[in-house]
C-alpha cells in the first residue's frame, strides 16, 4: 500500500515537472519589478536584484520594469512573464514565494514555498528567496518559441510600418533643412498674431493621448493641435500644418515657416 502511495506520489511530481516545464519553454523573457509587494522601498535589502540573478542563473532572459524593452517584447508581451514574490505570514520563519504570471494576469507557475528562521530582514529574504528558487532547479527552462505566443505579420501590417517610416524620413530631412536654414530674428509685434497658431491658443496646452500621439487641449477645453509621434525622442509632427513640436531642455518649441521666414514659439504644454 506504501509503495502504491509513494510510486503515485512520484508520478505526480514528474507529472508537474513536465507541465510546468512545458509551460515556462514557451516564454522568452521574465520581467522583474523594481519592488515587491511585501516591500516598503524599491530594491529594498537588494531582494529585487537578488531575484535578477536568481532568474538568470537558471537560464531565463530577465528585464527589470521600466528599462529599455528589446524590440520583439515591445510588439508582444505575451512572450514575457511578470513575476512576483509573495509574503506568507509567520511569528519565527520567513516564508516567500515565487510567482509567475502570463500577459493576461494568469499564474503560469508558482514556486516552492522558501523559509528562512534567520531573525535579520536582510539574511532571511536573502535565504528564503533562494529556498524558493530551488524547486526552478528541476525545470531545465529552455525558450522555445510557440505558435500562440507568436506575432502574426499581415501585409496591412506590413504597409502601415513602411509608411510610418517614409514619414519619418520626411520628418528627419525637414529636420535637417531647417538646422540648414538662417534663422531669422522676427520683431515680437510681428508674431502675436502667428499666422500658423490656431486662434483660442491658452497659456496651458493639456496632452491628451490619442492614436499615434497626443490632441493639445486648452482649459476650454478647445483642441489647439494634433500632433503624431515620430521616432525621435520627444519631437512630434503637427496634423495639417508644416510644423513641428519638440523639446528643447524644459520648454516646448513649436517651430514652423511662414512665407519662408522660420518662426519659433514656446509652448506650455503638460504631459
């Protein structure tokens, strides 16, 4: 009878083993926050970096939140895992546990449970994390790309990425002209009324975000302007107008030409 439990009790685990095996090859990268739930700091007694490397140590792409994505997970989350690290109560040990969640908030894995008796906040994080990451041991991950995780390119697709690019090669040339082109100092009386601005301009422009960009709202609120991102940082493209909005140190530049005299102007915008 012993037997029969135990060789039942082994074949369940092989079983797990399997599925969870199985279920973790088909994600490419881990995404590890910058702070626990259960902690009061980001990074708190280094716990979040310990995680990192716990990860990488048994051969998972990792990225911490907030970094700069790879290009393959910015078109598709569902090749990443969100993980987290929960807290269970206890008066003497300190007990973590490992989860793993898919793209549409589903627990994909959940570690072994990791004690430690270590009274030090700092040593027992440190020693239950490690405890949890042990049971990651007998899954031997190894990324293999699944067809339901996988990016389907149509040829709509396709186009519409080869017209985002041709506009922003149009924009990177204009870019270039103008740098080429003189300024030309223009007297303040000439500007106000700028003959590009739309009239009802208030002092603060409010960001609202639309497709493929932002509308520029007053507090009447009337939209003053729409405008498309672009690939450039903070430069954007004014919808209907030859001109364009970008950064320059705080202030926001509007920057645009009027009967060929290029014209600048200062706009308070809040994102």
């Amino acid at each position: 009878m012993k037997t029969k439990l135990f060789t039942t009790l082994i074949a369940c685990f092989i079983i797990t083993s399997v599925f969870s095996q199985t279920n973790l090859n088909d994600y490419k990268y881990v995404i590890v926050p910058k702070k626990f739930d259960f902690l009061k700091e980001e990074n708190q007694y280094r716990i979040n970096e310990l995680g990192k490397f716990l990860f990488e140590k048994q051969g998972f792409i990792t990225l911490m939140e907030g970094e700069n994505y790879p290009d393959d997970f910015k078109q598709n989350r569902c090749i990443g895992l969100n993980s987290n690290v929960l807290k269970e109560p206890g008066m003497f040990k300190t007990k973590l546990t490992v989860i793993l969640k898919d793209c549409n908030d589903q627990v994909i894995y959940t570690s072994q449970l990791g004690e430690s008796r270590i009274k030090d906040y700092s040593k027992a994080y440190n020693e239950a994390l490690r405890n949890a990451f042990k049971s990651f041991e007998n899954i031997n991950y190894s990324y293999i790309p699944n067809n339901k995780n996988v990016v389907t390119v149509t040829k709509k697709d396709v186009e519409t990425k080869n017209k985002v690019a041709q506009e922003i090669q149009k924009l990177k040339e204009e870019i270039q002209s103008l740098k080429e082109e003189k300024v030309v100092d223009v007297p303040v009386k000439e500007m106000k009324p700028m003959e590009s601005v739309i009239e009802g301009v208030s002092n603060v422009l409010y960001a609202q975000e639309i497709e493929n960009g932002f509308q520029l709202v007053d507090s009447s609120p009337k939209v003053v302007y729409r405008i498309k991102s672009t690939n450039l940082d903070n430069v954007f493209l004014v919808e209907n107008k030859s001109a364009i909005i970008y950064k320059k140190g705080d202030d926001w530049i509007l920057e645009f030409y009027s009967k060929s005299v290029l014209k600048q102007e200062t706009l308070n915008i809040k994102f």
